[in-house]
C-alpha cells in the first residue's frame, strides 16, 4: 500500500505508518520512497498529475512525513536520495 492509496490523507497513520510500526520491532525501520515536495522539482509536477488522475492524490513535505512517523511512533527521521526522488528513513522507538 502507499499513501497515494488510502482514500483520505487525514487518515494516512491510522491506515499506513501505525501497521508497519506495529509489525516493526524497536529499532526497526521504514523506508518510504516519494517525490518529496520542496526537495524534488519533480514533485510539484507529479502532485498535479496524482489530483487530475486520483481522488486525494497530492504529494508532501518532509515536514508532513516527519509528523505522521511521528505521530505513529517513529524517531530519528532522516531524507536521503538525489534531486529527483526522496527515501524518507525512521526508526521505531
């Protein structure tokens, strides 16, 4: 699943991050890979083509993913990757 898929983005924890910390082991980790607003000039490009062809698709900000792993119970978030597509790293407390 990804978050482009889950219908309403408020609900992006609840139905995304909070499973995978919950399979998760302290210490484990969660990679998501996505076109992260204001870090890749693709970004804004591709949230244009995910509202004309998806009910809520968008893209987001490193901010937005920092709070929602935070939210779920991750820590130490952390971005890697080029100026095209971003992997977005965090580890379970």
């Amino acid at each position: 699943m990804t978050v482009q898929d889950v219908p309403d983005v408020c609900r992006v924890v609840e139905t995304t991050i909070h499973p995978v910390h919950q399979s998760l082991m302290p210490g484990g980790r969660i990679a998501i890979l996505d076109f992260v607003r204001g870090m890749s000039p693709i970004a804004e490009l591709f949230g244009v083509n995910m509202l004309v062809n998806t009910k809520n698709g968008s893209t987001w900000t490193l901010e937005q993913y920092t709070e929602w792993l935070e939210e779920a119970g991750f820590g130490a978030v952390r971005v890697r990757g080029n100026e095209n597509r971003q992997v977005i790293l965090a580890e379970k407390r």
